[in-house]
C-alpha cells in the first residue's frame, strides 16, 4: 500500500514526466541533425564551384609549354665546380703558437708556402660540339682565377673541363670537356626581339649543389640597363625571374625554349646578396661572335675607334644643341686613331652608328667592340648643331693603344662654371672661364701644364665662353699646336705650347 502510494505521488509523477521529454527531445534533434547534413551536402553538390573550360585549357597549355621548355633546355645547362688555389707563406717564428699551428720547421730553410683551395659553383649552357668536344658558355666571374674546373650534367655524370676562353670586359667565358655521351646544343634565340613584358625563365643551379638544374619563372622587366658589376661593358635584360648566386652563367629562355640571355648578376640589399626580383642578363645576341671566336682563338677581339666617351651634362648638352638627345659626346680623341683618320672631332655628339641609334656611352662601347678590325663604318654626329655622317675604318683594340695617354687630344675634361659650382667654389659670381675637373697624366693639357681647378678662358688665343666655343676652337684652330690661357688663382696665365 505504501509502494503504490508513493509510485503513485505526485513528485514522482512529475520526475517521469520531465525523463521521457527529455530523451525525446534528445532523440528529436539527433534525428534533425542527422537528416540535415545529407541535406546541406546535396545543396552544395547542387551549385559546385566550376572553372570555365576555355580558361582551363588555356592554362594547362601553358603549363604544357612550360614543362617542354624545361625538358628542352635543362639537358643543355651544366653546373661548373671550381677550384681556386692559392698559396701563402707561413711566418717563420718559432715557437708557440707557430709550431702547435703549423708543426715544427726547419728554421734553416726560412718561412714555407701553405697551399688554400677554395671553391666555386655556377652555371653554364651548351652552345656547340666538336667531334666530341662540347663547349659550354659562362660568366668570366664563374671561371675566373680556377685552377681547376669540372662540368656536372643533369643525368648525374661529371667531367674535367678546359678554360677555352674568357673575357672581363663583357663577363664571358668558355669551357669544354669532352665525351661519347650525346647532349643537346641550347638554341640560341634573338634578343634584339625581346620585349618588356615578355616571359622569361631562368636556369642553373643557385645556391650550391642540393637546387641545382632549378627552373624560375618570371617576365622581362626592363632592356637596356647599364652599370654591371666589375666595369663590365654589356646592356642587360633585367628579369623579377628569381637568380641567385650560383645561377651566374645559366641561360634566360624565353617561351620557345630559346636562350635571349645570360644570367650574370643580381641587384639585392640584403647582406648575402639574395634574389629581391632584380636580376640581370647578357643579351645572346652580345655573346654570338664571342662564341665563335672563344672556339677560334681563345680571345675575344674588340673594335677600336679611339674617342674618351662621356655623358654630357645639362648645361654642356643646352650648348653643344643635343639637350634630350640620345647618344654619346666624344670629348677626347686619340692623334692617330680611327676616328682622328676618319674625321670625328673632339664635341661631336654621336647619335647613330651604321644607323643604328646610340642610347648612350657603354652601348656604343658595345657596339664599336662588336666591330670587326677593317669594317668601315658610318657614324652620325652632330657638330655645331648640324647631323652630318662620318665614314671610319675601325682598327683592333689593344692595351698599348686604348691606354696611350700622350695621344688623348686634348687630355682635359671642363665644365661650365655655373652659379652653383661658382658658390661652391666660393668665386666671384662674375668669375668667368671653363672650370678644369680632370687632367690626364701624360697627355698633351698635363705636358703643357694645365691643373686641375685652373679655369680655361682661351685655347690659342680665341676665347671659350662656352663649352660649344671650346669645342669649336679645338676643331678649328689646334691643327699642329695648343696652349691655353687661364686663371689659376687671382692670376691670369698663359700655358706652355703643345707641337703636334
């Protein structure tokens, strides 16, 4: 009676109540749940994200074309390791620390030679086969001062290579080894074609052994840029295609497989000289007749016209009338060069060669070198604020006569003496004269006298106001003799005479 009392009560009546909503509940919802998911996954199924088929198959086309690209060209591309030696003299002090360093010696023959090797690595790419002999194109810095060279190919196999050639001047050299195995030559393309905005993939082998035969994409960034490192003549392709140490020496390709360029330096901040998108290329076409005359005769041959070159300034550029003008002021010229032969006069202004527009000095550098001895060519220049054409025959480039300063006419650089240089000079503001900057050691101006800081009233007894008029009494009036009137100091001097 008590029992069903209880069960009976009101307390437990409620107790069950509140149990079986709440796994009803419970179950409820893990229905829901579990019914809604199917749902949302079949909603999503319903609207997929879809990429459009032409817009698919454009870019496996081009992932198509890069990966031929890389199976093209990689076969050609080396790696070069280098080994320097130098050797030093061990100091002969005996004793502590000495001997515990270097052992212990016998003090009657004095201090011994201790022989460092250091080594190098960097890239390279095959442009030519000889009978079994490949020739490999890289950078004179990659080469430069090795003792010994080995060239490693992507299939894993090694071979001692030779120095064939190598340049400074353009960073260009040449090695070969030789081998029954059969590689493929790079194709050479046109660089003169390129254009900014261009695909360009680089190659090599940056960074050591362990990324070698890496492949880095990217386009043309700029053309034309100057200023290598190591006085290096070349204009450069400039790529955001990541290089980086050790890439020096490997080919730019474009999207056809074809070398447009050799991969040579990169501009960086960073303390290791890291890839920061500024990297810099040889153009191919620079390189062509190096190629043939590395494997002809182990040197590279360079066209001389004999003028010091030099980028005019504002004010000079306004006088002379080529203000905003391309091109290159002969400001120098060699007695007896090709250029003295052919007519080219100390001011002229060149524009063009064999028509050909000069962008500035190293491009004409470039250009005159790509010369070949007994080529004539026609230059166009502007004198006294005419164009005119000037016919020369170039001759070879040599040390002796490229460094020849008693023949440098007149062996003097001058600017204008402007108010800004008038001030920090601390002159009169009503000082007149052409201000002496640089006087070369040997040359006629220095044999006669003329100092750096003199200011130039006069050449032959006409006056120079100007740049324009001092150039202009040059021409005219030094036929077979020069001196200058100036001022140096409070005094006004006459220089002594230069004969031709």
């Amino acid at each position: 009676m008590n029992i069903v009392k209880k069960l009976s009560s009101r307390n437990l009546f409620i107790f069950n109540l509140v149990l079986i909503g709440a796994i009803f509940g419970f179950s409820l919802a893990f229905l829901s749940f579990s019914c809604s998911t199917p749902k949302a996954q079949v909603k999503a199924q319903e609207n997929p994200v879809i990429v459009p088929e032409d817009a698919l198959a454009m870019t496996e086309g081009l992932q198509t074309v890069f990966r031929s690209v890389s199976e093209k060209v990689l076969p050609s591309v080396v790696e070069l390791k280098t080994v320097s030696v130098r050797r030093q003299q061990i100091p002969n002090i005996p004793g502590i620390p000495w001997d515990f360093f270097f052992g212990p010696r016998d003090r009657d023959r004095g201090g011994q030679d201790r022989e460092y090797r250091s080594q190098g690595l960097g890239s390279g790419i095959i442009v030519r086969n000889k009978n079994g002999t490949y020739y490999a194109l890289t950078n004179h810095h990659v080469v430069d001062g090795a003792s010994e060279i080995k060239v490693s190919t992507r299939n894993g196999k090694e071979y001692p290579a030779e120095l064939v050639g190598s340049d400074e001047r353009k960073d260009l050299a040449m090695v070969s080894f030789k081998t029954n195995d059969s590689y493929p030559l790079a194709t050479l393309g046109d660089s003169d074609k390129v254009a900014v905005g261009d695909f360009a993939i680089a190659m090599g082998n940056p960074l050591g052994e362990q990324f070698s035969f890496s492949v880095t994409l990217g386009i043309v960034s700029a053309l034309g840029r100057t200023g290598g490192p190591g006085g290096n003549i070349n204009d450069f392709i400039q790529t955001d295609a990541p290089i980086n140490q050790g890439n020096s020496g490997g080919p730019l390709v474009n999207i056809r497989g074809e070398v447009i360029g050799i991969n040579t330096w990169i501009a960086s901040n960073t303390t290791g000289g890291g890839n920061v998108g500024l990297g810099f290329a040889i153009p191919i076409n620079n390189t062509k007749r190096s190629i043939d005359e590395f494997i002809s005769t182990g040197s590279i041959s360079y066209g001389w016209l004999g003028v010091l070159l030099m980028e005019p300034s504002k004010e000079t550029a306004e006088s002379l009338g080529v203000d905003g003008k391309r091109g290159a002021l002969a400001a120098q010229v060699f007695i007896d060069s090709p250029a003295d032969k052919g007519g080219i006069k100390p001011g002229d202004f060149i524009t063009h060669v064999n028509s050909k527009e000069v962008k500035g000095v190293q491009q004409l550098q470039l250009v005159v070198g790509d010369l070949k001895p007994g080529d004539k060519a026609t230059f166009t220049v502007i004198r006294d604020k005419k164009s005119m054409d000037v016919q020369v025959r170039i001759e070879a480039r040599t040390d002796q006569v490229s460094s020849d300063n008693r023949k440098l006419w007149p062996g003097v650089t001058v600017v204008p003496l402007n108010d800004q240089l008038k001030e920090n000079l601390d002159l009169d503001k009503n000082a007149k004269g052409l201000y002496v900057i640089d006087v070369t050691s040997g040359a006629p101006a220095d044999i006669v006298g003329l100092k750096r800081g003199d200011r130039i009233l006069s050449v032959n007894g006409e006056k120079t106001g100007d740049i324009a008029a001092f150039f202009k009494v040059l021409r005219e009036k030094t036929g077979s003799e020069l001196w200058f009137g100036i001022q140096r100091g409070d005094a006004d001097v006459e220089s002594l005479r230069f004969k031709r």
